[in-house]
C-alpha cells in the first residue's frame, strides 16, 4: 500500500480552514501526508515559533471508539518514552474537538525511503548504512520495551547532510506494541503492511522484538533487489506467502545486482519464517552488517555506536547441534575381525604350499558391509553412520579404486550470484491506483 502513491513533502494542499488552530496553539501550514485514519499536516507553534509534523487521528466510520482511542494513547507512550538521534521525537499530544486526537512531532524535512526507492535500487553500501541507524534506533526502543511493529519505507524519512552522509529516522508507531500494556486489537483485523509482515504476525501469534529484525530483512531486500520478498495480487495472498513461500533469491529478483559476499545469507536470515531462526535481537544483526561493510567512526559516533558494544549479543544466536558419528555395530566388528583371520589363513596356505584358498569373496563382503557368515538383516544397516554406510554402494564386482582427493574451492568475495539467466523477465507491477482529488502528491504512511 505504501507504494501506491507520489511523494511530494514541499506540495502544498488547501485544508478545510486554512490557518486553522489546533489545540489554540498549533497553527496549520499545509497538508503534508494522508493515510488511512490520519492527517499528517506541517504547522507551527504559535508561541514557540517552531514548526512541527501535526498528526490528526480520527477514527474510521463504524471503527470501536474505546479501541481507537487505547491504540491513540499506546503511541504517544511509546514516543514518548523514547529519546534517539534516529527516532522522531514527540512534543505534545492530546484530544481535540470532534473525536480526534492530535500528536505534534518533530518536522523532519527530508524524503521518505519510499521516494528514494522509486529511483531504483540501492547500491548495497548505502543500503546497509541506512539499515545499521534503523537497527541502532529499534535496539533502544526494544531495550524500552517498544517493538515497532509497522517498518515500511514511508515510516523512514532520510535527510542528507552537509557532507552527504545519510541520517535516517524512524516515524509512526502507531502500532508500537508496548511492554506491560495489553493493546491487542479488538476489532478482528490483522495489522500491518501485507509486505513487510512477519509471519507471526499474520498469524497473530506472540510479537517481540524479532518481528522487527523480519521487517528490517524485507527493507534491505526491497532497497538492494528494487521488488519485494513477497508481493502478491493482493494483500491476503501477499500475508499468506510470507507464511508458505521460500524466499526468493537475490537473482531470481534482480539479476544484475552485485551485493558484498555474505549480505544475501544475512537477509535471509532475517526473514527465516520461525522467530527462533532469526537474529535473536537487534545486536545480533547490527554484528553481522557490520562485518561486510566498512564503518567510518563519524558513522559509529553519530548511531551511537562502539566496536565493544556491537559486539557483545545479549543472546547467542540459536544453532542447529551439531551432528554425531554413531559408533559402528557389533555385527560389523565381528565381520571385520573374521575376515581377517580367514584372510591371513589364506596367504599362510597360499605361501606354505598346501591347497589354495578361495578368498575372493571375502573382499566385496567387507567393503558391502556383509560377514562371512550371511548378510545381516536390514535394520543394522540402516544404522550404520554416513562414513560406514557409504561404501556399501561399491560395485562388489570391481576392486576397490583410492578416491582422488577432492579439488579446493577458490575462497569467496563479493560477486553476482551465480545461477541460470530466468526464461522470462518477471512482470511489471500494476500502475498505481490514482489518488483522490485533493490528496494526489502526498505521502501516506
């Protein structure tokens, strides 16, 4: 949804009353960004003299009065418990006439991720800059007890600075989820943007930071590849792939992007379908990024960040164990052993003179597994481990050949990946629907 629009924050768009006061002191410039049950104006602080992002909240028709008002309440608190260089931060919020509700915000006078994508997509470096300040800030929210819930490309707004270096800021927590507050949703709809949701959350099972980390996966997805992981006909079928499909790989979604050696393993790790197969925090993820892309210190100074504290994970990452060898059975020792005294009869025999002895067979049935004795039944063999099993598919009837040592493999570095050029290019996606009158060349959020 939050692409089905153009962006432009310098338009202006005539209000109802222009010049309008909000609260007696908020005084409204002009309309800014639009979205579902908000307006987002700029306006200024009659006696501060200080613009600010003017959100106006109004409940839907027929929407749970009591219910909109908790999710109002919810997202002040979540912003105002927090105070990041890379976070909006909340000046005022209230009630106003009308049933509406208001939330007077730092302006941020730059472009949402949204317009910076439209331009195609972004060199990998970049990509993961903007990321790493997404990460710091969401892990001193979660270290709050705020999960953010909601990261789309219009919830990010990027300002370039004076030496061009990128600082990003998270806005809009209107679906923050907030620890020791039960703000479950009453109205029997799921939550979110169909292409950023975690699985969790379309099946609204239990949410914590790691939701998070699964929306920070699709964004660097959709900056480096230009589409999304999961993008269907529309947002039922989208909510339902990020549950079903695999994702998708970097190639089979944008052929000609070269990303660093180990970002692709990185982001897909992030959108592992299970929580428990995630980065298991923000920590967790802002180490990993940072071991594939060179960090200046202007860069660790401005997200607040050190090499020590990247470093150190409040959580280890959760690893598959490890797998074992099993021990060879008895019945294959006493084959083994058998064999050997036969044999050894056998060269005494052929060496001393006396008649010959056949022992022929008795090399295929060690290599098979098998004793002199008899084939043993099915079920030890089955138990063999991979190393003992594995000679069991020597042809009995040939001698044994020495396995030529495997070739090395060329050590990894940044590269296309590899893979076979797709018979078709995938299609184009359906033109946006246009915007209503009056709201066309806004943001929606």
């Amino acid at each position: 949804m939050d692409e089905d629009f153009q962006t432009d924050p310098q338009v202006s768009r005539p209000i109802p009353e222009p010049a309008e006061r909000i609260a007696g002191r908020y005084v409204i410039d002009r309309l800014i960004a639009r979205g579902g049950m908000a307006m987002v104006y700029l306006a200024e602080h009659a006696e501060l003299r200080r613009n600010v992002a003017l959100k106006i909240l109004k409940p839907p028709e027929g929407a749970d009065g009591f219910d909109f008002e908790e999710r109002f309440r919810t997202e002040a608190r979540a912003l105002a418990a927090l105070s990041h260089p890379n976070i909006v931060t909340l000046h005022d919020f209230g009630q106003i006439e009308g049933g509406r509700y208001f939330l007077a915000m730092e302006y941020l006078d730059g472009r949402r991720l949204t317009d910076l994508l439209r331009e195609g997509p972004m060199e990998a470096e970049r990509a993961i800059r903007l990321m790493l300040q997404v990460a710091v800030a969401l892990r001193y929210a979660h270290a709050k007890g705020v999960v953010h819930r909601d990261l789309k490309p219009s919830n990010l707004v990027v300002n370039t600075n004076e030496d061009g270096a990128d600082h990003i800021k998270v806005v809009d927590f209107g679906l923050a989820k907030v620890r020791g507050i039960d703000e479950q949703d009453q109205s029997g709809f799921i939550l979110g943007s169909p292409q950023c949701m975690s699985p969790e959350q379309v099946m609204e099972s239990e949410i914590d930071g790691r939701t998070d980390v699964y929306a920070i996966g699709v964004l660097l997805f959709r900056m480096i590849t230009g589409r999304y992981p999961f993008a269907e006909a529309d947002g039922a079928a989208t909510m339902l792939a990020h549950v079903e499909k695999p994702v998708p790989t970097f190639y089979s979604m944008a052929p000609e992007v070269v990303v660093p050696a180990g970002l692709e393993e990185i982001v897909r790790h992030c959108l592992a379908k299970r929580p428990i197969d995630r980065y298991p925090d923000m920590t967790s993820l802002i180490t990993a990024l940072t071991e594939i892309v060179e960090i200046s210190d202007s860069f660790m100074a401005a997200s607040g960040l050190t090499m020590s504290t990247i470093r150190k994970s409040t959580t280890s990452l959760p690893r598959e164990p490890a797998p074992t060898r099993a021990a060879p059975p008895t019945w294959v020792i006493g084959a083994v052993a058998g064999a050997l005294v036969v044999g050894i009869f056998a060269w005494l025999a052929l060496n001393s003179g006396g008649p010959p002895v056949d022992s022929s067979p008795q090399l295929p049935d060690i290599v098979a597994g098998q004793s002199a004795i008899g084939t043993p039944p099915a079920a030890p063999t089955a138990a063999l481990a991979p190393s003992a099993a594995a000679p069991a598919a020597v042809d009995a009837a040939k001698p044994v050949q020495e396995a030529k040592p495997a070739a090395a493999k060329p050590a990894s570095k940044p590269h296309k990946t590899a893979a076979p050029k797709p018979a078709a290019k995938p299609s184009p996606k359906p033109a946006a629907k246009p915007a209503p009158d009056g709201y066309k060349g806004l943001p929606e959020f």
